[in-house]
C-alpha cells in the first residue's frame, strides 16, 4: 500500500526523517512511536504531500504522491486542528468533507448516525461551531471525518491525545472493527504505548528520524516497546 | 506595584509580538502617517479654534461651538460603540494568582479608558478652551469647562462598556442602535424636537454657573462604579469568552450548496467571511468604502476630467473585493492542511474564489450606480472600471495572493490589525490602480478621453476572455510553491 523509497528531509542542516526503505502492505494496521522530535509528524506529513522531501519517493498504492493527486480520494488524514474549518459546525464539516470525498447526502448521513456512539452525543445538534468545541470533541470530529468516504488509507497523528478514556476506548473498537475486513491501511502515531499495541499489528520505532525498531505484533509487542522507552 | 508590573508585561507582549517584529518597516510606516494625521489634526484644530466665528461665520463661537460639541459627542458615542472593546483576555493569565480581584478589575477598566479616542478628544477641545473659553470666561470656569467634557467622554466610555458587556454583541443590538440613532437624526432634522439645541443651550448655562461642570465627573465615577460593580460580581473565564450566539449569523446557504462543488466552495468562504470575527467586521465596513464615492464624485476638488474618477471607478467597484481577494488563500491558512490533502482540485477553489470576487464587484457597481445622479459619465467610468476589475483586478490579485505565505490569523478584530498584511500588499495596489489611469490619461491626451473609457472596460473583456488561461497559470503557480505556501501557513503569525 505505502512504499517510502530513501525518504530524507531536513531542516537548516539538521536532519529530522532519514528513512532508508519502509513498506506497508495493504490491509496492515501500523503504528508508529517515538519521543517529541523524532519526526512522526514530519513523516506523515511528507506521506501527505504537505512537505517536500529533500530526496526519496514516497508512493501509495504505487502512486507517487508528489504531482500526482489521485491518492487523495481513498485517503483519509487527522494530524491536528489544520485539518479542522473551525468556523462550521460540525454537520456542515462533514457534509463538505462527504461531498468531497465523493459521498451522497443519504451516505453521509448513514456515516454518522454510524458514528454517533463514538460521538458519545456530544458532537452533533450542538448548533455551535467547530472551534467552541472543546480540544477533545474537536479531535472526535477530525478523526471522524478522516474515516469518510470509503477511505483505504487512514492517517492519524496521535489520535488518542485530548479524548477521553471512554473516546479512547471507542476508538480502540473502531479502528479494529474497520481493520478486520482488512481493507483499511491504518498509520496512527501515539505515545501511549498500550494503544498503539493493541491496535497495530505492527509498530515502528523512529528515533532521530530513523527506524530504529520494526516490532510485529505478538504477545511481547508492549513488553518489548516499555523496555525500549524505560529511562 | 501591581499595576506597573501588569503594565510592562502589557508593553512586553506588544513589543514581543512576532506581528510587530516582522512587520516592523509596515509599523514604522504606518505609525508616520498616524503622526502626521495627528498633527495635521492639531493644527486644523488650533486654527478653528483661533478662528472660530469667522470659520462658522457666527456672532456668538462658543454657543455654536457648543451646538457641534452635541454632535461630535454623539457621533464619538457610535463610533466607540463599534470599536471599543475591553481587553478582557489580557487578565486571563493573572486570574488564578493570588492577586485581589478589585485590583485586576482596576487595571482592566484603566486599560479599557486609554483609548485614541480620548486624544482626539483633547485635541478638539484644549485648542478651543485656550482660546476662545480663557479670554471670556477666566481660568476657573475654562478648566472646569475641559475637565467637564473630558469627563463626558470618559463617562461615554465606561457606559459603553457596561452596555456591550450586558446586551451580547449581535447583529440585532446594532441594528437597534443604528435605528436609535437614525431616529434622533430624524426628529432632529424634521425640527420636531431640536434636542440638540436643547442640550447645546445647557451647556451654555453651565458656563455661567460653571460648577454645574461638576455634573460630568460624577457621571463618570458613576459610570465606572457600575462596571467595577459589575465585574466584581461576574469575573469569570466565561464573562469573556467569546458567546456562540452569533453562530447562526449566516443560515446554511442551501441554495449554494445545491449549485455543485463551485457553490459548496463558495458557501464555505461566505461563512469564513461572515463567522469570522476579523472578516466581518471589514465586510461591515465595506459600505464605507462604497460611500467613497462622494469624496470624489460630489466635490469639485476631483475635478470632473482628470484621472482622479478613474480611480474613484476602480476603488469604489474595486475595493470591497480587492480586501477579499487580496488574501484569498491565506484566510483559508489555519485549514490549508486540509485543502491541500483533500480530493479538492486547486482549479475549483481557484474558480470558486474568482467567482465570489467577480459577484462582489458586481454588486458593488450596482449599489454604486446611485452615482450617476453626480453625472451620466460617472455610471460610464463605474461601468468600464468595473469590467476592467471583473477581467483584470480579479485574476490579477488571486495571481499576487499565490505569493502570499502568511496565514491572517481571523479571531481577532480587524481595525488596527496588520498581523498578514505586508508592505507588498499596499505597493501591489499601485500598478492596478495606475494602469487604467495612465490608459486613460494618454487618450485623453490625444483628445479622446470616452475612447479612453472604452480602452479600460475593453482590457477587461479581453481579460475576461482570457480566463481559462488565467485560471491556469494561477494553479501552476500554487501547485508550484505550495510546500513553502503551507510550511507558511503553518506558522501563526
């Protein structure tokens, strides 16, 4: 699905992702953990087409992603607040977000009465804008509208961050519910290691910028991360 | 002491702001046209004051002046109800210390009393106490006399105050305040009640008993105890957050939406214009920009065949999308993200935006052609300037906005607000404007000056024609800078 050829950017000298090949086959969950500054948003962003990479190719689905757009209609992203229009309310959000992505009206509002469990009633009807919303039901809204359309590649930067341990755990049932038909490629951040190895089925380290750890899932996946983080 | 410590970390944030820092050669710019229109309004002021009965070609200056102080009070009293707001958040850090309340509630209602307005104020009254209240009246009753009307607009101040933070700030309460005053304007001017001349008159009796000046300070103790009172009782976070009320502003533009992506798109930027506060608050003053048009078309100063009213033609069809366009892109900065990574095509949110431009101009020539009651030749030059903005300003600004890398940073106000706005943005404004002058200047010239007209309104079509190509080249450029447009964006500020 991912295929990261050589993948290197830096900033004024100091190199910040140095990736020499990673692939992520189609279906796969994969986790991606590392301490602030280790280049999880840089790399996700480069994977968006956000940056431009000093070398290397990063292609999805054997698209190359600079120059073409194609990829962006079965691809889903939540890295933060600049991917929220904070001046809609949120019905208005997804409807623009559904629209684009190719949905019908029925279809969108199929997906969020689809939702609305993980919304936990607190996101729609509220007849308030995105941006009075709190940071918490703000990132409910974002990684909902990330799973719109019929994504194949879903991209979240530290999803976990700012929800509540109830969202967490909906989350956690979401991501493996769509996970298991194994038509969804799932890229998720998080510093909380217990997340990240219950929902992936496979977990990279980065540090520096580099893959310092490539863990498939087994039992000792969380034992084998908390060793590596221990201080 | 608290106040001189709340005060520096006050000036510090001034100082420190990256918005003053990177625009530092805009500041400086800025600040000498400030100073110059300052001075410029002291000496207007010395000399009225000097020459007060000959100017108004009256007997008796101070009763006339007093008659105009009503007004000036009066307008002084709309314009603050606009503008002025407390800096409430500025508190927002020192709330959990362990600092008095009263004394927070102090230093906020000292800072909401420094004002510009206070010293235009001072500039219209001290000239006229000098000389016109001193030689008659003597120094007790002229110093009473400043002390009172100074106190009058302080009073005015905090009154304000106190009403914008009891009635929420929503489109209905200026609307009634709008009416209000329009009403009084009309009584007054259908001489039913001349209140005006009322309250002029008592003014003049106060100078006989000029203790009766004493009135106005009290008003504004009064005034500022009220607020005191008030703040005491309700200083909380929510006191100042911003109410949501004014959330349903704008209906869900349906009809928009039903009219495809290019709709959905420009209902999207109707609602950043409309529920943003930056943004609405120039799409309130865009009016004023419409009324432009009697500074230049009613006065003789513009004489009638210079290149002046093709300014005026472009600047008043022009401007209220020239602000839009202007920034097209980097008012979308805070979501640029999202844009750039949905399936959304650059073409459509290029032809979205160019879209709304060309209806804003439209509109405002329509609104505009009134004018024609100044001459037949003005609604020729609105229409050939219009064209020449719809074929030419539009494409032409969306291209320069595709250089722009700051995001405009919405929540706050939009008067006295450069955060986005760079030097290159006034010098851009030049050749646009310059361009259809010296057109019509040459053909005036050559003793044409209608063929002139038609060459402007001609360029358009001929721009107009060459849109798709336009659009083009503008995407290009985007598609082609857009790792440094969103790195830009990215950064506040």
């Amino acid at each position: 699905m991912i295929q990261i050829n050589q993948l290197q950017k830096s900033y004024s000298g100091t190199t910040v992702l140095d990736i020499e090949n990673l692939q992520v086959p189609k279906g796969e969950s994969f986790g991606l953990v590392g301490n602030n500054g280790a280049g999880k948003t840089t790399l996700f962003r480069l994977l968006l087409d956000l940056l431009l990479a000093d070398r290397g190719t990063v292609s999805i689905k054997g698209i190359a992603i600079a120059g073409d757009e194609s990829w962006k209609h079965f691809t889903g992203a939540y890295l933060d607040q600049g991917f929220l229009i904070d001046f809609l309310r949120p019905e208005e959000f997804f409807t623009f977000t559904g629209e684009i992505k190719g949905m019908s009206s029925d279809e969108i509002q199929l997906f969020l009465s689809g939702m609305e469990d993980f919304f936990n009633g607190e996101v729609l009807g509220k007849k308030k804008l995105i941006r009075n919303f709190s940071m918490g039901n703000q990132q409910k809204i974002g990684i909902a509208a990330a799973f719109m359309g019929h994504p194949e590649l879903i991209v979240l930067d530290e999803p976990f961050n700012s929800l509540d341990p109830s969202t967490q755990i909906r989350l956690k049932h979401l991501i493996k519910k769509k996970k298991e038909s194994k038509e969804i490629t799932f890229l998720i951040s998080s510093h909380d290691l217990s997340h990240i190895s219950e929902v992936c089925d496979r977990v990279v380290i980065l540090e520096e910028g580099k893959v310092v750890h490539d863990l498939h899932a087994g039992s000792d996946t969380l034992a084998s991360l908390e060793s590596y983080f221990a201080v | 002491m608290l106040l001189t410590k709340l005060i520096a970390h006050q000036w510090k944030q001034q100082r420190r702001s990256p918005i003053w820092q990177k625009n530092l050669a805009v500041n400086i710019i800025i600040g000498f046209f400030f100073l110059l229109l300052f001075l410029e309004a002291v000496a207007v002021s010395v000399l009225l004051a000097l020459k007060w009965g000959e100017a108004f070609n009256t007997t008796d200056p101070i009763a006339h002046y007093h008659g105009v102080l009503v007004w000036y009070f009066l307008g002084l009293f709309v314009f603050r109800f606009f503008i002025q707001k407390l800096p409430a958040v500025e508190i927002r850090p020192y709330q959990h210390l362990p600092i008095q309340k009263k004394n927070l509630i102090n230093y906020l209602l000292f800072r909401g009393s420094i004002s510009f307005f206070n010293l235009l104020t001072l500039v219209f009254l001290l000239p006229f106490a000098l000389f016109q209240i001193l030689p008659v009246h003597g120094t007790v009753a002229t110093t009473l006399w400043l002390l009172g009307f100074l106190s009058l607009d302080m009073a005015f101040n905090y009154i304000i105050i106190y009403l914008k933070k009891n009635l929420a700030t929503n489109f209905k309460m200026v609307a009634v305040t709008v009416a209000a005053v329009a009403l009084l304007a009309m009584v007054e001017y259908l001489k039913w009640f001349q209140f005006s001349s009322v309250i002029a008159q008592s003014f003049n009796t106060f100078l006989t008993a000029p203790f009766l000046f004493l009135f106005f300070p009290l008003l504004a103790v009064l005034a500022y105890r009220l607020n005191f009172a008030f703040f005491k009782k309700g200083m909380y976070l929510e006191a100042f957050q911003s109410n949501s009320k004014d959330d349903s502003l704008v209906g869900n533009l349906q009809y928009l939406n039903k009219i495809g992506r290019l709709g959905q798109l420009i209902s999207m930027d109707i609602k950043l214009q409309l529920r943003n506060k930056r943004t609405r608050s120039m799409v309130m003053m865009s009016p004023l920009f419409l009324l432009y048009g009697l500074i230049f078309y009613a006065s003789d100063d513009y004489a009638k065949d210079s290149g002046w009213l093709i300014f005026a033609g472009v600047f008043i069809t022009g401007s209220v999308a020239i602000n839009y366009l202007q920034y097209a892109f980097a008012y979308e900065g805070a979501f640029n993200d999202y844009l750039q990574s949905s399936a959304l095509k650059m073409g459509e949110i290029v032809r979205a935006k160019m879209a709304l431009g060309t209806a804003v101009i439209v509109v405002s020539y329509l609104l505009t052609t009134p004018y024609v009651f100044f001459g037949t030749e003005i609604l020729l030059i609105n229409t050939a300037c219009m064209l020449f903005n719809i074929g030419f300003l539009v494409p032409g600004l969306l291209f320069f906005a595709t250089y722009n890398k700051k995001t405009m940073v919405l929540s706050k106000g939009s008067s006295f607000n450069y955060q986005g706005v760079g030097a290159t943005h006034f010098l851009v404004m030049l050749p646009i404007f310059l361009f259809p002058i010296m057109l019509y200047m040459t053909f005036k010239w050559l003793g044409h000056p209608n063929g002139g007209l038609m060459a402007i309104g001609f360029i358009g079509l001929v721009a107009l024609a060459l849109r798709k190509w336009i659009i083009q080249m503008i995407v290009d450029n985007l598609k082609e800078k857009k790792y440094i447009i969103a790195d830009g964006f990215r950064q506040r500020y």
